[in-house]
C-alpha cells in the first residue's frame, strides 16, 4: 500500500480547513484516512500561525516511505521537524495568544443582606401607645 501524506478538506463553503492526513494513495480526497497528522488552516491571519503539525508523527511516517503531495511538502519544509520558518511560527502562534480578547475576571457581587422582619407590636404596647398619642393631640386642640 502506497501511503500519501496529503490535506484533507473540512470546513464550510468559503470557510475551509484542511487537515494533515497520511492516507492510501488511491483513496478519495476526503476518503478514510489512516491517521491525522496536523491541520492548515487557512483563514487565521497570521500566516505563519495557520499550520499546526505533529511533526514526530511525519518523520515516522517519511522514513517509512510516504510521499507527501506538493502542498503538504512545503508545509513540512517550512512547519517540520528542522523546518524554515519555526522561530516565526511560534512567535505569531504567542502574539495570536496575547491579541485574543479574554473576558474580564468574574467579580464576586455580595448578595444583599435579607431584612430583618420588623417586630409587630404586641396589642397591649400598641393601645398604650395609641392613648398616649391620642391625648397629645387632645391637649393640642384644648390650649
């Protein structure tokens, strides 16, 4: 079986990703695939950032014969193991870190504290009271 390292495409319409796959030469484009190997995706905008390899995995799989398509092989020339552009990879792939906006940290909001039942006046406090301010308004209107 002749094995091909090549790209796998997944997404939506316009939208699309590939992935790495390492798959029989004569399957289909998104055929069965023997193992996932990475993904290329071509919609993030830091241009070194867009390809994520496993490259342990496509050395094994170059040193046991594979032939990796044309597009596949300049992603391994530049994202693999010993790979051209890896220092600028990881330093677009920390600024896509550092620029991706993060929700501000949760603040705890103290409850409001339940009020306290107001007593009710018992009915011999409440009629002393009631006699009390009947006779100040009573001495109000005499003078």
């Amino acid at each position: 079986m002749a094995v091909r390292l090549r790209m796998k495409k997944m997404g939506r319409k316009h939208q699309s990703f590939f992935r790495v796959v390492a798959v029989d030469q004569r399957a289909a484009r998104d055929g069965k695939v023997i193992e996932y190997l990475g993904h290329y995706d071509p919609m993030v905008k830091e241009t070194d950032a867009r390809a994520t390899l496993n490259t342990e995995r496509i050395d094994y799989w170059l040193s046991v014969g594979a032939q990796p398509s044309d597009k596949v092989g300049v992603l391994i020339k530049k994202y693999g193991s010993n790979g051209t552009h890896l220092e600028q990879q990881r330093a677009a792939v920390e600024r896509l870190q550092t620029n991706k906006p993060t929700a501000p940290p949760a603040v705890a909001i103290p409850k409001p504290k339940a009020a306290e039942p107001v007593a009710e006046p018992t009915a011999e406090a409440s009629g002393e009271e009631a006699e009390a301010v009947s006779e100040e308004t009573s001495s109000e209107t005499t003078e």
